[in-house]
C-alpha cells in the first residue's frame, strides 16, 4: 500500500473490457510531508476520489482483479480509500 495524490484521470478510446465502468485515476506516491515519491501509477477508483485528493493506493493485482469482476483483467492498482485527514492534523 502507498499513499498518493490524484494528479488526474484517464480517459481511453479502447480499453480493455474488464474497466467498462471503472474510472481510471493517475495516482501520484507521496511520502509523509506530501513530497512526491516514485512513478505515477494508474489506479481503478471504486470511491470517487477528487482531482489532488489523498488516497491510499494498492498494488494487490488479485483485489483489483476481483473488484472488476475479471480474473484475466489487466488490472493491478486499486484506490482502497480516500485520506481525510493526516495524523499531525487530528
């Protein structure tokens, strides 16, 4: 699991079938501070997350694969939540 920040979506003329439904978000990883951290990854978003939302990415292909409902989908990032508030700001 990594945190990251949606830095936009991506919209496809051809897809695979499997992300019929499914909006597909470019996640960024961030560390603590919210500095950016890795490669940008394209993550399957089942809870509506927000252009520069903290989210809560996974790189479970098996818990993708089976949210999109398809064991040959081609899924492997999924969107586990959505961060409301960091521990320094409780």
């Amino acid at each position: 699991m990594l945190l990251a920040r949606v830095e936009g979506s991506l919209i496809a003329t051809r897809k695979h079938p499997s992300y019929t439904g499914w909006r597909l978000l470019i996640c960024q990883p961030i560390n603590q501070s919210g500095e950016p951290e890795g490669v940008p990854q394209v993550a399957i978003d089942p809870h509506g997350a927000g252009m520069h939302q903290r989210v809560v990415i996974s790189s479970d292909g098996l818990a993708a694969r089976k949210a999109v409902g398809d064991d040959r989908s081609p899924a492997r990032w999924i969107i586990l939540g959505i961060v409301d508030a960091g521990v320094d700001e409780l």
